[in-house]
C-alpha cells in the first residue's frame, strides 16, 4: 500500500461520490482507478460492458430479478 497525492478538488468529488456509492473514500478512490485502468485497456468498451464483464468474471448473476428478491 501507499500514498497517493491527490488534488483537494478530486478529493471532495471522491467524498461526495463515497457517500451516494455507500463506499470508503479509499474503496472510492480504488473503484475509478480499477475502472480508469480498465477502460484505458479496452477503448472499444463502455462503461456497462465492463461492468458486465467484471461481473461475469466474478461469477455475479446481474440478471437477478430485483423485484422477486424484494417480494420474496
């Protein structure tokens, strides 16, 4: 682990977005740069391919119907 500068004005937007995504600034932070990292390395994606890919290869089933898991 280590330090990373980061300007006061990204660290306030990484705190405001931390607290809608229910995330650590830290884990905030982390999250945009895994997802920086992974758009730079496949340009042709958009952001929901690759989410879509990142869930698949963790093995999360995204076409859960949201419905049934809040009725029962």
């Amino acid at each position: 682990m280590g330090i990373v500068k980061i300007d006061d004005e990204l660290h306030e937007e990484i705190r405001k977005a931390s607290t809608v995504m229910v995330r650590s600034i830290n884990a905030q932070a982390e999250y945009w740069m895994k997802i920086g990292m992974l758009a730079e390395a496949n340009p042709t994606m958009s952001y929901s391919q690759i989410i879509n890919e990142q869930m698949k290869k963790a093995d999360v089933n995204a076409e859960i119907n949201i419905g049934n898991l809040i009725d029962g």
